[in-house]
C-alpha cells in the first residue's frame, strides 16, 4: 500500500490521511523549483492526489535523480485529481522578490486546479499570497505526498524550460547547471555577461567581488 511506512521512507500519506479523517476531502500540495538559481523564471505546481494514490518511488524532488523524476511526471498529471503548473518569471522575481515570486507562482499553479481544493498545503512557513484556505508545512516535499508530488512537476518543468533557455543562450551551459551559480557558470558571465534571462539581483555578490 502506498501509505504504508517502511525503515527507509518517511509516511508521506500521515497528513493527508489526518486531514481526510477531519473531513477535509480535496487537499492539494503546493512547492516551486528555482529560488536559487542566478538565471531563469522560478516554477510552481499544485497537486489534489486521491486518498491512496499509487506513486511508486514517490519523494522530495531533490532526493529523486533525474530519471526517477521524469518516468513520476508523466504517473503524477495521470493520476492526480487535477495538477497545475506555473511560473513566475526574471521580471516578477527582480520587482518582488524571489519570495514573492515563488508564492505567486504556487497561487497561479493552484488557481488552475479543477476542482478547486478545500486547503493547500504549502511547502515552507509562509502563505503569504495563497488565495485559498492554506497551510505551510515546513520540508513539506519530504513529509507530504502531495507537496512531494508537486514538487516533481515544478523540478522537471523547470529543467525543461531550461533547457529551452539553453538552446537560445548555449554560451551558458543552462542544459547542465539549470541557471545555479556553477564554478562553469560564472566563467561565462565572466566570458560574456549577463543575458537577459539572468537575474540581475542574484548577480549584486559576483559584480561586487568582480
């Protein structure tokens, strides 16, 4: 059974079923992918998983490789009640923050759910921003299924827009470091500046120390 505990895997389905119990019936999950990163948008998703869904492997993104995450992405669209995906790009991130970027980006993943849920788990420990009933869940992706499953879709969507970026600025290498702050990548803002999907903010440190 997919709730079911083992030594070596935290009960990702406990919350939900405690939630379930108190009557809640449409509980979604809510993480980003990209707060890090010196380049490109920052990326959201919402997850509403039935009680009991089976995602084999299941986990916080970041404990998945990269294969892993992408045989769940296409299992997570297929067997989630509804799931969303969003972003908040370079331009919302520089005028709000990356902050409050990433907490609209969750706000437009979950406005797309059909139906909408009764609660939104949001990895983290702020709501800030969420325009329905909502609950932050500090490591989230690690403990919730359905914060893990979101944070699948964010990770992978993420890394494929990426490698879109990649294909317009290859001079980069965004393909590999998916814009994080590699030794590789500040070579080549050393080499050739900032493009315009860098983050001009995130750069402050670098310009100063140049």
């Amino acid at each position: 059974m997919s709730g079911q505990r083992t030594c070596d895997a935290p009960d990702l389905w406990r919350m939900e079923r405690q939630l379930h119990m108190q009557g809640t019936a449409l509980i979604c999950g809510a993480d980003e992918a990209g707060r890090g990163p010196l380049a490109g948008p920052v990326c959201a998703a919402a997850v509403i998983l039935p009680e009991g869904c089976d995602l084999p492997g299941l986990n916080d993104s970041k404990k998945l490789t990269e294969k892993k995450r992408e045989a769940l992405f296409p299992l997570i669209q297929e067997r989630a009640i509804a799931c969303g995906i969003a972003f908040a790009s370079v331009e919302e991130i520089e005028r709000m923050n990356i902050l409050a970027a990433a907490l609209l980006a969750m706000d437009r993943a979950i406005a797309m759910l059909d139906p909408a849920p009764e609660l939104a788990l949001i990895d983290g420990n702020t709501v800030r921003g969420i325009s329905v009933p909502a609950r932050s869940v500090v490591h989230g992706d690690a403990n919730c299924a359905c914060i893990a499953a979101a944070s699948v879709l964010a990770k992978v969507s993420r890394d494929r827009l990426m490698a879109e970026l990649a294909e317009q600025y290859p001079q980069y290498g965004f393909e590999k470091h998916k814009g994080y702050g590699t030794k590789d990548h500040y070579a080549a803002l050393e080499k050739y500046g900032p493009s315009p999907v860098h983050r001009e903010s995130f750069l402050r440190k670098f310009y100063a120390q140049r």
